[in-house]
C-alpha cells in the first residue's frame, strides 16, 4: 500500500533526538529551529517527560470517558495554576483543529447563535468549521463551505465594530490567533484584543482565542492573548501541550455551563496523553521556560533586527518571523541542507522560528552565527555568478 501523497517531503529520515538536536539515519546532526511545527515546548525526548510516559505505560494507557480517569483532574488543576486561570474548565481532545472545532461549537450551543468572525490570514485546522475558518480557500472542500464565517482584515478595529454593529444579534464567536502562526507570525494588538473582549461582552459573543500555535508559553505567557490583559472566554491548546504526544483542549470560562452529551470524544484525556501533558507542564513550572523564552526570544529578535539583510523581524518569545529578500530566497534551503538547520516557513517569503523552550542561549548564539555565515556566502555566491 501507498502512503497517501499530500506532504511535499524534505529527503531526510530523522531517528533520534534530543533536546534541540535531531539526528538523521546517517548520523548527521542537526539543530532544530522549528521545534517539528511548534510542537516541541521542553525538548525533544526530555527525561522527565520520558519516565512519566513510561510510568503511565506500565500502568494503564487508555479507558474510554465511561468511568473516572483523575490523572485528568490533576491536570486540570496544574494547567489551572500554570496558566493562572484556575477557575476554568478543561475539555480534553487530541488536535488544534479538534480544540477549535470545539470551541466553535460550543460557543454557539452557548449562546444559540450561528456566525463567527474570523480574520485574515487565520489558519484554525482542517476539520469542517475550523477550515471554514481558515483563510486558505485551497483548503476548503465544497462540503466545508458555509455562510457562518465573516472574515474581517487583522487587526482593523474599525472593521470589527462595524460588523458588530451590522451583525452583532448573529456573532457567536470571534476566533482568533494571539500570534498568527500559519499566517506568517502576525501579532495581534493588544488594543484590538481589547476591543473584541468588550465588543463580546457588549453582544454576548465568545471569544476564542485560538493558542493552538502561541500558547502554553512560547509568547513569554502561557497564553500569547494574555498580553493583551484580558481574558478570552475560550483558549484552544494543542501543539506545545504534549510534547509531541498528541493531545489538544479547551479551556473554558466558569460561566459557559456543560451539559452531558454536549461535547465528547473517545481517545480525548486518555491516561497516557494526560501524564505526557503533566510532564510538560511539569517541566515547564521548575524550569521557569515561560520567563527563558520571553527572555532569549527579546535577545534573538534584537540579534536578528541588527542582521541587514533580514527585514521585519517579528514575534515573541520564541515564536519569531522575519521576511526573506528576493536575493535571499534560497536561506531556508540551504540553512538546512547545508548547514544543518530545521526552520518553519510561511509562503511566501517568511522564515518562522519556533524552537523548544528549552534551547539554550548557546544554541541560540550558534544558529545566529551559522545564519549570517549562510547569508554571507549566498551573497558571494551571488557576486561570483555576475
Ligand atoms: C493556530 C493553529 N490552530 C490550529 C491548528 C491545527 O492544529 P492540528 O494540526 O493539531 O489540527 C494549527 C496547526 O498548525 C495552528 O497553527
């Protein structure tokens, strides 16, 4: 049997990794700037992570939603603590677009109400209202398409308004990436935040901040909106939350109330993926990687906002864009085959750097250095071919 053919594939196998490093099946080593998309937040194969998984194992691994699993409460209660929001519910699934899906639903079983808002250059998932959503018609297939979704520019406050004002009594949600990911790390302002917070309030609309890609600390937060000051009333998490074991969620505001049958899932809050999403969260709170990300992430903007030749760096934490000149254009190509160095893309000229919140300033300093020796030869090679 064939695999089915929709990854534009880099010819690499990759067999063993830790911390910021991979190897390939040859034995090369590589540093990884791109944390596999975003998902690895304390480093690949960390130990503590390891053992609890490998404890968990040998326990039981999964039982479906029918009887109490309290390794889900004690998750709870330490997302509640890490993420300062301890007076929220958990619903557990296994994937962004899953959380979004979710969260999409449930705020129209909320407040009865059928359209939300979403904006330019979102990217939710590919599931059916998470990729109507999405705005990358080429993703869409005609059954996911649908007239509940109003896509507004980014960050254009005037446009908000306006549409809640024309709209407001249909808005369920507004859903929206503190940090857009996908869309080629695009900041969202903390006054436009601010506004669909009391735009929301004002038309009993939920917002949804997609944290999918920002949260769990990558921003230098736990969530990216949180720099905004105020609180959303749905967060969807994924990416960072396992590590590389799949598990995604909602956070939920007290006063969005369940119901049994309301939202469900079989594999979603399985043991083993909750021990994987503790050791996570674990790692994260006696290594303070919150405060090392937004630290190293302020110095590695500042180093490459001095470098010439990028332009527009972007981002925070460790969740970081800068646009690749014309001249440039090989950069990403050639940062990893020849140089051996993992970064994340946005078409059409962005390099995303989202590593693990567990590198290291060294780290950070020889990626800098292999980054302006690549710039420096591309241009040589440039100056010879004239
Ligand atoms: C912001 C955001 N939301 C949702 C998703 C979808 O997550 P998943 O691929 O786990 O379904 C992604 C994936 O890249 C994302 O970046």
């Amino acid at each position: 049997m064939k695999l089915f053919d929709v990854y534009p594939l880099n010819n690499i196998t990759i067999t063993k990794a830790l911390g910021s490093y991979l190897w390939d099946d040859k034995g090369v080593q590589y540093l990884d700037m791109y944390g596999g998309h975003a998902v690895i937040s304390i480093g690949h194969t960390n130990a503590h992570w390891v053992k609890r998984i490998e404890e968990q194992l040998e326990q039981i691994a999964f039982y479906s939603n029918s009887i109490n699993i309290p390794i889900q409460q004690e998750l709870a209660t330490k997302l509640g603590k890490v993420s300062g929001k301890e007076d929220y519910q958990l619903f557990l699934c296994n994937s962004g677009a899953e959380a979004n899906e979710n969260a999409l639903k449930l705020a129209s079983f909320h407040n009865g109400k059928k359209k939300a808002i979403a904006f330019s250059k979102s990217f939710h998932g590919r599931t059916s209202l998470a990729v109507a959503a999405t705005d990358n018609k080429s993703i869409v297939a005609p059954i996911n398409e649908t007239e509940n979704i109003i896509f507004l520019p980014f960050n254009d406050e005037t446009a908000l308004t306006k549409c809640f004002e024309e709209n407001g009594n249909d808005i369920a949600a507004v859903i929206i990436e503190g940090i857009q990911g996908v869309g080629g790390i695009n900041v969202a302002s903390a006054s436009f935040l601010q506004l669909i917070r009391a735009l929301c309030n004002q038309y009993n609309a939920v917002y949804i901040a997609d944290s999918v890609q920002c949260g769990y600390g990558r921003s230098g937060k736990f969530f990216a909106h949180d720099w905004a000051g105020v609180n959303a009333d749905i967060y969807s998490m994924a990416k960072g939350m396992g590590n590389g074991f799949p598990i995604g969620g909602i956070l939920i505001a007290p006063h969005i109330q369940p119901k049994h049958g309301m939202l469900g899932t079989t594999f979603g809050g399985n043991q083993l993926a909750c021990a994987a999403a503790l050791a996570v969260l674990e790692v994260i709170e006696s290594e303070k990687l919150i405060d090392h990300a937004n630290e190293l992430g302020n110095y590695l903007v500042e180093e490459l906002q001095a470098i010439d030749d990028l332009e527009n760096v972007r981002g925070r934490g460790l969740m970081i864009g800068f646009d690749v000149p014309e001249h440039l254009k090989d950069l990403k190509k050639k940062l990893l085959f020849e140089y051996k160095i993992f970064t994340g893309e946005a078409k059409p000229n962005v390099i995303r750097l989202l590593p693990s919140m567990a590198i290291t300033k060294q780290q950070v300093d020889d990626f800098l250095g292999t980054l302006k020796k690549a710039i420096a030869v591309i241009k040589e090679e440039q100056k010879v071919a004239v």
